[in-house]
C-alpha cells in the first residue's frame, strides 16, 4: 500500500510536528482523509459522542481511546480499582488477600480517596479516624495542579457536605466534583526535597492488554524544602510537584528543571538503601502501573483503531512504598529544557514505531504485535496473550533482554497468581 | 639490608608516635585494661593473652586498619634528616613556584576584601546567628547578593602558573629533537608509559571482571558480577581496609560502596565525630568569613546548575561551611607543597603572634571546588559521615589536583603523564591539535583538577573514583583523559579550531570509563 500517511494534530507541539515530518508524513486537514489524527482529549470525545462522532476506517489511528476518562478522571480510576479489588475478592483470588487490618496486601496502591460531595458522610467518618491526618483535594476534571488544595479541618470543606444549604454547590455536574485523598505526608525525600514520578505508560490494546513502559521516566522536584508543617500547607511550591506550578517558584532554574532521571534515582536509592529493596521497590511499580490497567480493561472501549500514552505520576513514601497518584491522558508535550525536549521528541518518535509499524498507513487489524527492534526506549511492561500462552515461560526469558529482564518473569509469575515468587 | 631495617624501624616509630595520639589508642587501652577480667586473660602469659583477645575481639583489625590508612596517606621520608620541607616538596623550583602562586591568591583575597570593604571574618550578631540555624537545612533558598564576588581563581588560571614552570637545572636546548615535549607542561618529571601503566594498574586487564563492564546487561550475572558480590559482603564483614582496598580495584558494587569507601579511608561513624561535626556546625553560625560567600558563588555556578547534583546543593553548603573552619585539616600541610595562608588581626600586620590561618582549614576555594563534594551525596546523606568521606578524600587525594609539586598524583605529573600519553602513542592527533591551535592540555585540564567530576556521569564517576581508592593514586585521571581523546580522535582530526575541538569533547556524558580505559591501556597496539 503506497502513499504517505497522512496526519492531522489539533496540538501544535514541536515534538510532534518533528515527528511526523522526518517520517515524511503528509499534514492534512481533519476534513480530509487522514491517517493518523493526534488529538487532545476534547477531540477524542467528539469523535466518539454520539452527536458528533463518525465512524473510523481501517486506515485510520488516534492516540486516545474513546472512553480513556476511566483511568484518567481521579474518581472514576479510584472507582475502577476499587471495584477491581472486590471482583478479585468474590473470585477468592490471592491477589485480593488482605492483612489483619483489612488491608490489602498487594493492592492497595492508590491513597484512601472519597468522592465529594457523593461520599462526603464516608469521609467524614474515616476523617475522624485520626483527625490530625491532612487531606489533599483535586478536581476531577483539571489538570496541572489547578484546584488543588490540602485541609485538615472538616470546616475547610463544609462546602461539600451534601447537606449543605449553600446554593453554590446545588449542581451535581461532574465539572465541580472533587476527590479527597489522603495527603502523603511522609513522602521520601531526597536532599531534604519532595518529588514524584513521571512515567510513561504505552497501551496498544486492553483486551488482551500489551502495555509498554518508556525506560526514561523522571522524577520531579519541588524547588522548596519539604516540611508538613502546617503552617505551610497552603504553600503549593512545598507540597505539589506539577511543573506547571513549580516553574513560576523563585529558585525554578531552567537548566536541570528540577528534573532527575530515573536511573538517577535508582542509583541513589541503591547506594544508600541497598539493592534489594531497591529491585523491590521498581517492581512494586511496575506492579501497581500493571494491575491499574486490569482494573479499567473490561470496562475500557478497546477500539482497534486506537493507542493511547499515558503519564502516570507515582510518589513514593519514606517506607519506599509507591503510591499511585494520578494517570494522565495527555502528558504534557511541553519542554522545560533543553534535555526535556529530546526525552518528549524521542518518547514521541518510539510510540509512532510501536503504533504505527513501519511508518506506512496502517491497518487497524494488525496484531498489534511490533518485532523487539523497534521498542526504542520502551520495554514490554505486560503482554497477556504472552503471559497466558503455553510456551510463555521460555519466550519471556528469551526476550529478557528486552523486556524486564528476571523482574518480568516474576511479574508473569504473578499474573498467574503465583505471589510467592514475587513478593 | 641495614638500611632496610632502620629505615623500616624510622616507618614504625613515626606511626606509632601518630598513633599515640589518637582516639584509637585510647579505646585499645580501655580494651586491655578490661580484658583483665576476662578468664582466659592470665597473668603468667598476659601479653600474648591480651594478643590474642585483641585478634579475636576485632580490635587488631582495627589498629592494621589504622596503620594501613596511615602508610597510605603519609609519605615516607627518604632520609631521616631530611628537612620537612622535603616531605612537602622535595624540589626547591616546584617549592618556589607554589608559594608564589599562593602570594598571588591571598593578594586577590585581599584586594577582593578591602574592595568590598568586607572583614574576612566576623562574628555574627545574635539574631543573625539564630535565622542560619534555623534555616541550616535550606541553605540554598537563602540568595544573599553575590554579584560582587567573583571565585578567587579558575582551574585555567592555575594552567597558566604550570605553563610557565621551569626547573631552572634543566638545559632543554633550543634544537628540536625526538626527546621535545611538544605540549605545554615543560618540566621533566618521570612519568609512566603504558607498559608501566598496564603494571601498575593490571586488575583492569582484559582478563580480569570489572564493574562497568562485566555488569551490564548483556552479561549474565553468574559469570562475574555474582561472585564479586558475594567477595565484596565478605570484605565488609571482615572490615579489613587493606582487602578493600584490593577488592575494590575491579569496581564496587552500588549497593556496597558507601560501606567499602568508609572502610578504605578507614572512617567509622563515633560520636566524638558526630560531635565534632557540629561543633564545627557552632563555628559557622557564630562566625561569618568571606570565604563563605565564595563557597556560596561555587555552588550556585556550579552544582546548582548541574543535572545530578542539583538536588543536594544544600548537603554541599552544610559540607563545605564545616570544612573551611575544621583546623585539624592543617594537618595535611605537612605533605602538601601548599602552606596555609596567614593573615593578620586588624592593625598587626606582620606580627607573627597575631597569625592566624585563613581560612581557619587553610584552604581557599577555588571555582569548581563544590563539585568535589557533589557526587559523595549520592552516597552518604547523613552530614557528619558526609563530611568526614569529604575531608579524608581532600586530605588524600584533591589537594593535590591544585598544588604544586613533583608527586607522581600531582596535577603537574598528570598534566605530563597526559600529554607524554598522548604525544607518545597519538602522535599524528597530538602534532594535529597542536597545529590548528587546540593544545590538548587546555581542553583535559578542567577535567583532571575537577577528578572528572561533572563531566561524567555519576555511576560512571563512582566506577573511575573506586580505581582512585584502589590503586591510591590519580594517574588514573590523565589515562582516562588520554583514552577520552582516542576515543574521539576521528572526529577531532578533522577539527580546524580551538573551539570545534572543545566543541567534540564538550560533552562526556554519554561515555563508559572502564571500556575507555581498558582499551586504551589494554588493547590498543602501541
């Protein structure tokens, strides 16, 4: 099949546009004939709205899913997991095994979180559980770290009681709603800072689920000391991580970007906590990323003609705990530095290799199965119809070099239910 | 075989009059006198009893430690009536030279001071003294108004002193020959080839596993990196400095490290430490010099910016702060060419019993010098430990990346050992750059005065700086700028500038240093 593939972008960012052009890709209008439409979540949902959506051909590909929001929106991914959890539990999975406090002991990676104002008399109640806890509230639908703010005193929410007489909250819209989760506050810090980390999460398929994690993750770091005081809890620059925020604190330095990578990281992590706990720690990860994507696959529109790249944030706390914060549907393209700009150009460039094979107009049919070489800086994260094949064992570790290395055995192992091997 | 003996039994007074003095000997004491309760402790046999007890308990260990750690830092006198200035710096030319340098420095100190009309020290009021200790742990947020301040010297400065080092016994003749040194350095100083070279520094032969390449992921761990390991933990539990030192020639495992570089520089964690530490601590917030505020332009130009270390600027003030006012650095003059500056009490210049040292550790700061505290931070993120590693490293192996002398770990001897490496086995590289302009020198001289740090990455700096810990010395500094240049030498034959050749080298940060090193040393025809 002959011809350019023709794209369209309703998102004007140089790593993209570079992207396409070296491939020698044609730039078309949304009215013509495209191939490959890179669209922002407003897109995607017209697209696919009942309203406004068209059907796509089978040369046709967009980086969204349709009904991405179910990992993306804070509410509905805490629901999704939370419903996850007890399916695995009614089935008597060892996975939903839980502790003497009724804890999960596998899954529970995402912070205590309620709805508001639909759980509002639930939070309360674990709010007075231990109420000098501080809690972080986000709206559902922002990003950037917009809207958010931390309390520790019911009074500072009574806005969101459900009966509540204050007219300003009467509609019930999913734009005003808000999630409540408990605020991490002994996060681990590095040189007396807080940071989070970024990364970058490929599925090209929910059923069977083939995800591929980007190796070049970063952590990012607030250019303040971090302190719980309360004193400074409205203080963003202390206790939000967004580069959005950070970029306009006073000691934000465009060279680094308060930016570190993630082997950085690990070497740290190694030379002063060992590597044990280290392995141990990037495989909880790993984990966590992998079982949030079980979680929404049965409930996710798993359209042939899309992909979709995520950008998970993860804070680790001082116990080296991983804690999933958030997953993005539209990480952002921006570049802060120099360094950035080429780990965004070259993120850009691998998912278009493993989206679209060969840079040739693609068939939505194919099996979504790209050859080991042209991963890039990708690694097979989890591969179910690998996980769940006969031959699966030996495969796996034949491609070890490429994916996980002995981690992705283990983590297959656990696929399987077999936890020993792996905790 | 007299000579041996005598000079042996002058090498073992000196050390046991060092140690003497030290908290080691004082635990060894309180340990014997101890053991006399101890049952198996009897009198008719006391002294090998108490022998025997000390082997068993650790203890001896401990003092072989010590004894290691001092035939490693103190140099031997070749003659017992050698004068000091000869465990200084043998040769008078490099003597001379080093204290003019200094007069130069201090007279820049100086102008910097009175043009600022600035004291180099005060003691800070009391509110002052209270707002530091509160923010000891964000030192970094704290922008006091620097533009004015300008670092002391640059490492291209002190290039130039060392260009114009002549030994003034030394007739070069004007003919040029075979024999000329065509770089920049012009002493003759006795510098190793790479046979010797591949003598000294035989672990990182080709035979021999490495970490920093028999590590990396192609390579299935059972065939080296387990077992090296294992050997590794085995040192530790021994607590064995010598085997340390042995071991650690093929690389430290990441997890290991910190542990394996306490033991060599045989630094363990009391708490007279951790109390001298913040005794040291009290020193700075009580007093105020200027050089601190030289150390404060240091890091924000340096680590601040960089993409590692960024993240520990404030480790790097609470280090450096302590290091300029700990005395017990002036120890380390005895073998160093450099002597503390002095300065005056207001009013008595030139009267000695009103010296002091300035700063109080003798050592200025240069531009740069924070980044030889930066990658320590990857390791050790208690303070005082933090601070202890950083002084021990000081006093063993950078002080002398920026003093003049004729020590084969001096920078003048790695400068030439460099160039002779490269003049010797790149000759057509070497005679290239010359030509265009590009005298090489000029571009590795910042990474050797800096141990590389900030140009490479940090595993990989941590990978080259085990090698310094093994083997004791910084030759290893000049091979790897050498290798760095045959790696990169296609590129740079077909540079026609000063700038396009720094240009070609500007960036390290991608490169492995043991692949580098072992094949320049290792592999290629010579």
């Amino acid at each position: 099949m002959a011809g350019k593939v023709k794209w369209v972008t309703d998102m004007e960012k140089s790593v993209l546009i570079n992207n396409f052009e070296k491939r020698g890709w044609v730039q078309v209008t949304e009215n013509e004939d495209w191939n490959f439409y890179w669209m922002s979540v407003q897109t995607i949902r017209n697209v696919f709205s009942v309203e406004t959506g068209y059907r796509l051909s089978d040369d046709q590909i967009v980086n969204h899913f349709p009904n991405h929001y179910e990992l993306t929106r804070k509410d509905l991914m805490v629901k999704n997991i939370k419903r996850y959890r007890k399916e695995l539990e009614k089935e008597g999975s060892p996975l939903a095994e839980k502790d003497e406090s009724g804890k999960y002991l596998y899954l529970d990676f995402v912070p205590i979180t309620y709805m508001l104002p639909a759980d509002y008399n639930l939070f309360v109640e674990e709010f007075r559980k231990s109420p000098s806890s501080t809690w972080i509230m986000k709206p559902c639908g922002k990003a950037q770290g917009k809207g958010i703010f931390l309390i520790n005193k019911l009074s500072q929410i009574k806005k969101w009681s459900r009966d509540s007489k204050t007219s300003s909250f009467v509609t019930q819209s999913t734009k005003e709603a808000y999630v409540i989760s408990l605020y991490i506050n002994n996060p681990l810090l590095i040189g007396g800072r807080k940071f989070d980390l970024r990364l970058y999460v490929l599925v090209s398929t929910y059923r069977p689920l083939r995800c591929y994690m980007y190796k070049l993750g970063f952590c990012r770091f607030c250019t303040v000391k971090y302190t719980p005081s309360t004193s400074e809890l409205d203080n963003m620059f202390v206790h939000l991580t967004n580069v959005a925020i950070q970029k306009h604190g006073e000691d934000y330095n465009h060279i680094h970007g308060g930016k570190w990578t993630v082997s950085n990281l690990r070497l740290y992590l190694e030379s002063t906590r060992g590597k044990e706990v280290t392995s141990r720690l990037f495989d909880e990860i790993h984990w966590i990323i992998v079982q949030s994507l079980k979680a929404v696959a049965p409930v996710m529109n798993n359209d042939k003609h899309c992909f979709e790249c995520y950008g998970y944030d993860i804070i680790i706390d001082d116990k080296l705990k991983p804690w999933l914060i958030e997953v993005n549907a539209s990480p952002s393209l921006t570049s802060s530095t120099a360094n950035d700009r080429i780990l965004k150009y070259n993120l850009i460039n691998d998912t278009l290799n493993i989206a679209v094979p060969n840079g040739e107009i693609p068939d939505c049919k194919w099996n979504k199965s790209p050859p080991k070489e042209v991963l890039g800086n990708y690694e097979i994260l989890y591969d179910e119809e690998l996980a769940q094949g006969d031959g699966a064992d030996r495969e796996l570790r034949s491609r070890s070099g490429q994916s996980l290395g002995p981690k992705a055995s283990r983590l297959r192992d656990a696929g399987r239910t077999v936890l020993t091997t792996w905790k | 075989m007299l000579q041996e003996e005598s000079d042996l039994s002058l090498i073992i007074a000196q050390i046991v009059q060092k140690l003497k003095g030290s908290n080691l000997y004082a635990q060894l004491e309180r340990q014997a006198w101890a053991s006399l309760q101890r049952p198996e402790i009897k009198l008719e046999s006391l002294k090998e009893d108490i022998k025997e007890f000390f082997k068993i308990s650790g203890w001896e260990k401990k003092l072989q430690n010590a004894v290691y750690s001092e035939l490693s830092v103190f140099p031997l006198p070749s003659h017992p009536a050698a004068p000091p200035e000869h465990l200084k710096e043998p040769l008078v030319y490099m003597r001379k030279a080093q204290g003019s340098w200094e007069k130069r420095i201090l007279k820049s100190l100086n102008s910097m001071c009175t043009e600022l009309s600035i004291p180099l020290a005060r003691k800070r009021p009391v509110g002052e003294q209270k707002e530091l200790l509160n923010k000891w742990n964000e030192m970094g947020t704290d922008e006091p108004d620097l533009s004015l301040f300008r670092p002391v010297y640059a490492p291209k400065d002190f290039l130039e002193v060392l260009i114009n080092l002549r030994n003034p016994n030394y007739e070069n003749g004007d003919s040029l020959s075979f024999r000329t040194h065509l770089g920049l350095i012009q002493v003759p100083l006795k510098v190793k080839d790479i046979p010797e070279l591949k003598e000294l520094f035989v672990e990182l032969g080709l035979t021999t596993g490495q970490l920093g390449i028999d590590d990396s992921t192609q390579v299935p761990p059972e065939l080296f990196e387990n077992e090296h390991v294992r050997i590794g933990q085995k040192v530790l539990t021994e607590q064995d400095s010598a085997a340390a030192q042995q071991y650690i020639r093929q690389g430290s495992p990441t997890a290991l490290r910190a542990e394996l570089w306490a033991l060599i520089l045989n630094i363990s964690s009391h708490p007279e430490d951790i109390l001298y530490y913040e005794q040291l601590k009290t020193n700075v917030i009580q007093h105020d010099l200027l050089v601190d505020s030289l150390i404060y332009k240091d890091v924000k130009l340096t680590a601040s910016n960089d993409d590692y270390y960024f993240v520990f600027e404030d480790y790097l003030y609470q280090v450096l702060l302590c290091f300029s006012r700990d005395t017990s650095v002036l120890s380390h003059f005895a073998y160093n060419s450099a002597s503390p500056p002095k300065s005056y009490i207001r009013g008595k210049l030139g009267l000695e019993e009103y010296a002091v040292f300035y700063p109080p550790n003798g050592v200025i700061p240069f531009h740069g010098f924070s980044m030889y505290v930066a990658p320590l931070c990857f390791l050790y993120h208690e303070p005082s430990k933090l601070y202890q590693i950083f002084r021990e490293m000081y006093v063993r192996f950078f002080f002398r990346l920026h003093s003049i002398s004729s020590h084969p770990s001096g920078i003048v001897s790695l400068c030439l050992l460099f160039e002779t490496l490269l003049q010797t086995y790149l000759p057509q590289l070497f005679y290239h750059l010359r030509e265009i302009g590009a005298q090489p020198l000029r571009i590795s001289f910042k990474w050797m005065v800096r141990a590389f740090s900030g140009y490479l990455a940090t595993d990989q700096l941590l990978l080259l700086w085990d090698r310094i810990l093994g083997y004791n010395s910084l030759e290893i500094l000049a091979v790897l700028a050498a290798a760095v240049f045959a790696f990169r030498a296609v590129n740079l034959m077909e540079v026609t500038s000063l700038a396009a050749a720094e240009a070609v080298l500007a960036d390290l940060s991608t490169l492995k240093v043991m692949p580098l090193l072992q094949i320049f040393l290792f592999a290629t025809v010579t």
